[in-house]
C-alpha cells in the first residue's frame, strides 16, 4: 500500500501542476477521490485481516484509520495549494 501511496502523491503533485497552469478546476476533486479510496481500500483489508481478533488489533486498525485519514486530507489540501500556486503563477505569466 506504501508504494501505491507514493504514486499517489508524485501523480497529484505532478497533476496539479500540470492541470494548475491549466486553469482546469475539476482536477481538485480527482486527488481527494484517490486518497480516499486508497484509505477505504487499505482499511478493508486490515479489518479482512483482523476478523474477530483481539481488542489490541481493533486498536491498532483504528490507529491506522486515524492516520491514513490525516494523510488523506494533508494531500489533498497540499494538491489544492499545489495548484492555486501552479494557477497564479501561469496567470501572472499571461497563461
């Protein structure tokens, strides 16, 4: 999942430069959906792994919800900053 991750991130940085300089707006949902699904995904699977384990395993699940959940949103926000950046720049540039 860690390497999935860092396609991720390389891909919505690169896209959001991309799409940034290109004033296309619906981009800035495309990250989020990403991130989301990976955190769905992920969170399956340990619960899939777990079953009806003991309470330190439902502990640990959660914990990695938590964190995968605060990655999720400092990705995309950091797309969105990546883009208004990207977007600015381009206009000042008379794109």
């Amino acid at each position: 999942m860690r390497d999935v991750e860092r396609v991720l991130v390389i891909g919505s940085a690169l896209g959001s430069l991309v799409f940034g300089a290109a004033h296309y707006a619906p981009w800035l949902v495309v990250p989020a959906f990403a991130f989301t699904a990976l955190l769905i995904a992920e969170d399956r699977a340990v619960n899939r792994r777990i079953g009806s384990g003991t309470w330190p395993s439902i502990g640990y699940a959660r914990f990695l919800f938590g964190t995968n959940l605060y990655l999720t949103l400092r990705n995309t926000v950091l797309s969105a900053a990546i883009f208004a950046i990207a977007s600015t720049v381009s206009s000042l540039l008379g794109g």
